[in-house]
C-alpha cells in the first residue's frame, strides 16, 4: 500500500475527528432547558481534604445551585475553605448536616470506608447524593445504596471525573464507530510518586479511573481478572499492582498502577485491527493521537499518527458537576450512575481476591 493511500486514511480519519467536538454530555446540556424545578438547589460539601474544595469551587461558579455549607471533622480544614468563601455555614458533624431540611443534595469527598454511611444516610433523609469515586468500600454497600436511591427516587452519582473529558468523549466516539477495527488489547498506565492515601491501596485509589473509562468505551464486563502486587510502603497495602482482565471475546487489558514511580504516568493504548488510540492526559495539547493504518495492510504495516488538538478545553470537573445537577433537576440518569459504579466495585474486589489467592478470579460466578 503507497504512502498516499495511508495519508488519505488518515486525512479521512481526521476528518471525522474534527467535527463536533465538544462531549456528547456537554451537546446533551445545552438542550436541556425545561428544568422540572426552577429553585436554585442547595448543596453541602462533605469533606474539605484533597478534592472537596475542587468540588466546592466548580458547584459555586454553576448556575441553579448555591453551596450553603460544608463540613468536615477537621476544624482547620473549615477554617481554610471559610477564609476562601467566608458566607458558608461550616459543621464538623455531618450527621447533622444530612438531616438539614434546608440541604437539597449533598456532595460526599472523604475518606473511602465513610462513602457509605454517609451516603446513606443522606438518602434516608431524602438527599441526593454524589460520591467521590470508589462509591463504596464493598458491592454489598455500594448495591444497598443503588437499592435505597431508587426507592427514595433520588439522584446517586459516582464522580469518575474522567468520563466528562471532551477526549474520552471522542475516544468513546471512536471506538463505538469502529475508527481502528477490533479491538486486540489495551494496556494502561497510572502512575505516580508522591500522593499515597492512608484509606486503601493503590488499586482502589488510581484503577477506578481506567476501569470507568474501559467500562464506558467497551460497554462490556471482564470475565476473569488476575493481580498481582505489594506493598513497599506499608505492608499489606499494594503501591504497586498489575491488573489484567480478560473478555469472553478475546479482549485483554493490562493495567499498571503506582505510586513510587519516578514519572506521573497518565497513559492508555488502545491496539485494534485498523489502527491504534493512544490517550496520553498529561499532554498539554494532543492528548489524543489515533495511528489509522492504510486501508487492507498487515498488522504490522506502520500506522500514520494524526493529533487531536482541536477538543473542547472546558473543565472536565465543571462538566461532571454541571451533569449531576441537570440529572437531579431533570430526573435523568448520572452517565457515571450508582449501577456503573457497583460494576466497577466487582471487579476491584475480584482484583483483591486475585491478590490473595494469587490466581486468577472468575467475574462471571460472582
């Protein structure tokens, strides 16, 4: 195959990449005018550690919403978030904060294993409720809480903050479209040396983002899943894990977490028949580069590489909190629901068994 056939591939690729590029979510938003209720909706922050006040500073800049209050145990935390917004109610009891009848939903960033007291609670007194990635430390949790917002007919959203990126909604277009053929493998890398969280292991903490993302794009579950991992740390917590999952198709993904590697790592490869899907998140531009082979080559003809630099550069944080507060007004499904993230929790605690059993774990029979 000539040069100009591959070029031509790629030009035609590139063409269809550069058409609407905003994410699907962000079209969807701005048709979405006839909100069922027409009040501003009052938020509560729970948890000013790390991300709640990411999450306070995106809910304030949002129209229809206003954060009355935040909350933490840590009387130091209040007092830099207040120094910031200093008309904010500030508790150390969140308890008290749920019951609230002034609090129409409430935004959960602490700790993994309070997720699910919290957010329970919150629904029992009628709150809706978006929780910090992972949901819960369990599926039993994490189904009790699907179970209790659908009873309570209330909104329930997992923040998987990368699902609203403009490039995950075009690399979602992609492979849905069939851009590189079938899929052979995907293999992930997140990485990092400095940020270890006391509340699980590095599983828990950096996989969700991959597994949200492959859970959205392939739209199918792993049928076994094999890990393996230690903990240099502190024993008993893996810093460093390899997860692989394996579909009924043939699929296999391969995914490498840390947190002593002496490079931040933010990187997925996606392999197909066609052509390749590299997503590279710390690139300041192009952070999606598609590899589209000429049309009939072998495998192993080289692919021509065509950047993407043209996506929408909005705040993929402001997109995923202005997606939960048009749910709740407009009574529609999180795309990151309570049910994507009960999936995800499955697999993590196969990945755990494999851990411990050092063999791999059948999906399917759980």
């Amino acid at each position: 195959m000539s040069r100009t056939s591959s070029v031509k591939n790629a030009e035609t690729l590139a063409a269809f990449l550069h058409s609407d590029s905003r994410p699907p979510v962000l079209r969807e938003l701005s048709r979405q005018n006839n909100h069922r209720f027409q009040a501003p909706l009052n938020l509560a922050i729970i948890g000013c550690g790390y991300w709640g006040p990411n999450l306070l500073r995106n809910f304030q800049d949002l129209p229809h919403c206003r954060v009355t209050t935040i909350c933490d145990p840590d009387n130091d935390r209040l007092s830099a978030v207040r120094s910031l917004y200093s008309d904010l109610n500030a508790s150390t009891d969140c308890t008290e904060v749920v019951a609230s009848s002034e609090i129409d939903a409430v935004i959960i960033a602490t700790p993994l294993r309070s997720h699910f007291p919290i957010a329970k609670a919150a629904l029992e007194a009628g709150k809706h409720t978006f929780v910090e990635k992972p949901i819960a430390a369990s599926s039993c949790e994490a189904e009790e809480l699907n179970s209790l917002a659908r009873r309570q007919r209330l909104t329930l959203m997992v923040g998987h903050t990368f699902l609203y990126t403009a490039e995950v909604q075009k690399l979602n277009e992609l492979i849905t479209c069939g851009a590189i053929g079938r899929l052979l493998y995907i293999t992930a890398r997140r990485m990092h040396d400095g940020l270890v969280r006391k509340d699980c292991n590095v599983l828990w903490d950096l996989a969700p983002h991959d597994l949200s993302i492959l859970a959205y794009v392939l739209r199918k579950s792993p049928a076994r899943v094999l890990c393996s991992g230690h903990g240099y740390l502190r024993p008993g917590a893996e810093d460093v894990v390899s997860l692989q999952l394996s579909y009924n198709d043939g699929l296999f993904v391969t995914i490498l977490c840390s947190w002593l590697n002496p490079r931040k790592i933010r990187e997925m490869t996606f392999v197909g028949t066609k052509g390749m899907i590299v997503y590279d998140d710390l690139e300041p531009v192009g952070k999606l580069r598609i590899y589209a082979r000429p049309p009939d080559s072998r495998l192993s003809v080289p692919a021509q590489p065509v950047s993407i630099d043209h996506l929408d550069k909005g705040e993929p944080l402001r997109v995923e909190c202005q997606h939960f507060l048009d749910c709740v007004r407009n009574e529609t499904t999180p795309l990151s629901d309570g049910s994507s993230g009960s999936a995800l929790i499955r697999i993590l605690e196969a990945a755990d068994e494999s851990l411990i059993l050092r063999k791999a774990v059948e999906l399917e029979s759980r």
